[in-house]
C-alpha cells in the first residue's frame, strides 16, 4: 500500500492508473477508523479496481470552540487497518497543501447546508463541501463512498458533484452500529463504556419514530414529537434537534404523504460528546 503526503504524488499515481483504463474509488475520512469507514472502503473495493482511502483532518469544518485539538488520531493503527482491508493508497495531505498561504476559495451549496446540522454548525458545510471538493481535483476518482451516517453532508456532496459536473459517481453506503444500536463514529471514543450503553437511547428514538410511521402517523410535528419524548428519557441528553423531512430536498411539509421517502434526523449531546444519526423511512 503506497502512502502519498502531497496533492501531486496521488495526483500522479490517480493519473498513471486512469490512464491503465482502472476504475479509481476513493474514500474520503478524518481518521480514526472504525468499522463504518471500513464498510466504505470494502465498497470501495468490490466496486473498483484501486482504492484511495484519505486521512484528514479538516481545520475548516470545527469551530474555535470545538474538538479540532482533541479529534482522535491514531495513523499508525490508521494504515494497518487501511492495508488489512485492501486499500492501494492512504492520502495524507498537509494543512498548508490542502490550505496553501493566501488561500481564499469557498465552496458553498447554498439550501441544503441551511437546516438542521447548518443551524446549529454554521460552518460547518463549507468546510466540508471546500475540502471534499479539493480532495476529489487532487485524487480524480471514479467513484466516491460516502456513509449515511452523515445524511445531510451526502446531500451536499452528491449535490455539489451534479452543480460542478465533476466526472464521479457518488455512493452512499448504510451507517454502521455497535450491537445496541449506536451509530459508530471516531466521536464515540470519548464516551465511557457505561455512556455508550446510554447512547443506544438514539437509534431507539429512531426506530420508535419508524413504528408509529408503519401504524399511520403521517404528520410532521407529531412524528418529532415522538421522538423528542423517547430521547428525553436519558436526563443526560441535550438534545440540538429532532427532525422529519423529505429525504431528497429536507423540506419539512405538515404532513407527509404516501410513497413519500422522509429521513428522520437527531442531534445531540450526551454529556460532552455529539451524536448525530438518521434513519430512512418510506410512507
Ligand atoms: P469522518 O471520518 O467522520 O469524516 O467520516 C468519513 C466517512 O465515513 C463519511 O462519509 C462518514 O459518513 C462515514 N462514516 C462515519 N461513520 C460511519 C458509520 N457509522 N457508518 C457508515 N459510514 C460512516
């Protein structure tokens, strides 16, 4: 597995391999890898015939006040785990390549970085839709695997990929969970045993939202009403939102209609570690 540091090697060696006629995957991650980036990466991998897996940790997607010090690191265990799972190349730019001296560029997709995560990380989508955008002119894949786990931020990528007419196919791949239900996430590291045991309190909001939609419930507010309810049975969750909307778009109607696809959406704190998550429901 080769490791390349700047943009120009992996550009290289995405272009000597495109030349060959080889179908190139890449999968774009912050590091500390668990079993969600790696479902990706098998994806990846079945898919195509080279796969890139990129390591970097986006200083334009945290906020001052958030965890961009303290966001898990381990490349080390990183590249083993990238290796063992059939990854042809890690991508593990600088800061200052990715954000040379006197960098001004923003890639902004305009409505759907607006609601839910927008309202409560407003910086969030920039940063995210800029260095993706950047990472995919240097590595000029084929293909990209992005998780559900992230529902909004698949959106955004899938639509900047349609408005910049970039030559990649986009996939989303399921959200991988722990046995009870938790979203697996870098993030979970900062959770105790006996918290993450807690946390599988979100996937069952989830799941009771999904049960009342099977017995009928087609009105929006009520639906988050139920969820509101079963995530505020653990006093430690603080909750930035609960959430129905149309899966496509994410516009939020009163009521929801048969055949509609609607994504229900959370975000919240336990203690001091977030957690978002998202399940796909058809009325
Ligand atoms: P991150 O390193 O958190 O930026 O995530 C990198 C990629 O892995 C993103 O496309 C995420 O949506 C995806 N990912 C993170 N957690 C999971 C999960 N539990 N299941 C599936 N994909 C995930």
């Amino acid at each position: 597995m080769k490791i390349f540091e700047t943009i120009e090697e992996v550009r290289n060696f995405s272009r000597e391999k495109r030349s060959k006629n080889l179908k190139i995957g890449f999968v774009p991650t912050m590091g500390a890898l668990h079993n969600g980036h790696l479902s990706l990466l098998d994806a990846s991998v079945k898919k195509c015939d080279l796969s890139i897996l990129s390591i970097f940790v986006n200083p334009k997607q945290f906020a001052p006040n958030e965890d961009f010090n303290s966001y898990p690191r381990d490349i080390e265990k990183d590249i083993n785990l990238a290796k063992e799972r059939g990854a042809d190349a890690i991508f593990m730019p600088s800061i200052k390549d990715i954000y040379p001296i006197g960098y001004q560029t923003r890639v902004i997709v305009e409505k759907l970085e607006k609601p839910f995560e927008g309202k409560y990380r407003p910086h969030f989508f920039e940063g995210v839709a800029t260095v993706c955008t950047k990472l995919f002119i240097s590595v000029e894949p084929d293909e990209v695997f992005f998780g559900q786990k992230d529902y909004q931020q698949c959106l955004i990528i899938d639509r900047l990929i349609k408005d910049l007419n970039l030559a990649i196919n986009f996939n989303m791949m399921p959200i991988a969970r722990e046995p009870n239900g938790l979203a697996m996430s870098s993030r979970n590291q900062y959770l105790s045993l006996e918290e993450k045991e807690k946390a599988g309190i979100v996937f069952l909001t989830l799941e009771e939202a999904r049960k009342q939609i099977a017995k009928g419930e087609r009105r929006r507010k009520v639906i988050n009403a139920i969820m509101l309810k079963k995530l505020k049975e653990l006093n430690e969750i603080k909750i930035d939102y609960v959430g129905s909307a149309i899966a496509d778009n994410l516009e939020e109607p009163e009521e929801f209609l048969k055949g509609d696809k609607i994504v229900l959406l959370i975000a919240c704190f336990l203690n001091k570690t977030r957690l978002i998550d998202n399940m796909l429901v058809k009325i």
